[in-house]
C-alpha cells in the first residue's frame, strides 16, 4: 500500500512535466522545459478588476526570476469575457501597460469540455479552498459565486480570473491562490519555494 502510495505520488510530481501547452504564437511548448524551475501559473484577464494584479506579478517576476521563479500566463475569456482579442492584441495591452515581461501564451478555457489539460490537471493536485471572507472582495466572490452555484465551494473548477497555482521545482503542485488572496501572501509562498 505503501509503495503505490509512493509511485502515485511521483507520478503526479511528473505529470505537469509531460503536458505540452501553446505559446502565445500558437507554438508548441513542452512543460518539461520548466523543469528545476518554481513556477507561478495563472489565469489572467485584460479587462477584470482584478487585471493590476499584473504590476504585483510582474514585480515578482523581476524580482525572483533570476533565483529560479517562472510565472507563466494564460489568457482566458471564459469569466464574464474580460480577455477579449488576440494574444498579440493582450501581449501588446500587457506589455505596455504593466511592463510584463514574464512569458504569456495562448488563450485557453480553464473550465469545462475544452479545458486546457494543464489546468485541469492543477485543479486536481489544488482544489478550491475558499474565498477569505473576512476580506471585503472575497466576501463579494463568495456572495457572487453562490447566487450562480450554491454548491460552487465543492467544484475545484477555477472561479474566476487570477487564480494562482505554485508549482515547486520537483513538479509538485503545492498551493492555489484565489484571484482575493494577497500577493503578498504569494510572495511569501514564492519565497518558501525558492
């Protein structure tokens, strides 16, 4: 029992290393090249409230990269379509307006039939842990989320945009981050990784 335990256990830490994604060019991306790497993998939008977070991001990024810190973007229209255009039209939004510098790839879905198979397999390794409540706009997701789906808290299906899954260097899921989590609380946990 023990031994299975062990071997599923390696086989999910190797997973996220067999999954292939898109660049922002439509260009194939093996995960595997990632390897050694702690990597930040998030779910963005260019027009959400949530969407300053990419000066938080791109200041980590500057600021862990050349410790070994990755934090890799995938646009996604599908929460109140807030990701509209093209890569080329959300790289160059994102480049000139948060000076972002860490690597953006394709558009995908996060949810449903035709999720991307990476973030299908994050949300196996880290469910949905909840919104903080006692914080104001995570009060507001969860008021927002239950008018939707009552029983939204036992889905791992991502929530909304900026949702954040850490991925250490061995390929472990280790943590997700809600898009109302603080950045400094993801710093942090960048940190603990490194």
């Amino acid at each position: 029992m023990l031994v299975a335990m062990m071997a599923l256990t390696a086989t999910a830490k190797t997973k996220i290393y067999k999954i292939t994604v898109k660049d922002g060019e439509g260009q194939e991306v093996k995960m595997k090249q990632y390897k050694g790497k702690v990597l930040l993998i998030v779910n963005t939008a260019t027009r959400c409230g949530f969407t300053p977070q990419y000066t938080e991001l791109e200041n980590i990024y500057e600021k862990f990269h050349g410790q070994g810190l990755e934090i890799l973007d995938f646009p996604c229209n599908q929460f109140g379509q807030q990701a509209p255009g093209t890569n080329a039209e959300i790289h160059n939004f994102c480049t000139a307006n948060f000076n972002i510098q860490f690597e953006q790839f394709d558009k995908i879905d996060v949810n449903g039939p035709e999720a991307s198979p990476l973030f299908t397999f994050l949300k196996s390794q880290q469910g949905f842990s909840g919104f903080d409540t006692n914080d104001r706009r995570g009060k507001a997701m969860h008021e927002m989320m239950l008018k939707r789906d009552k029983d939204y808290a036992q889905k791992s299906d991502i929530k909304w945009n900026f949702t954040k899954f850490l991925v250490d260097r061995k390929g472990r899921v280790v943590k997700r981050f809600e898009p109302t989590d603080k950045m400094e609380d993801v710093e942090q946990w960048i940190q603990k990784y490194l």
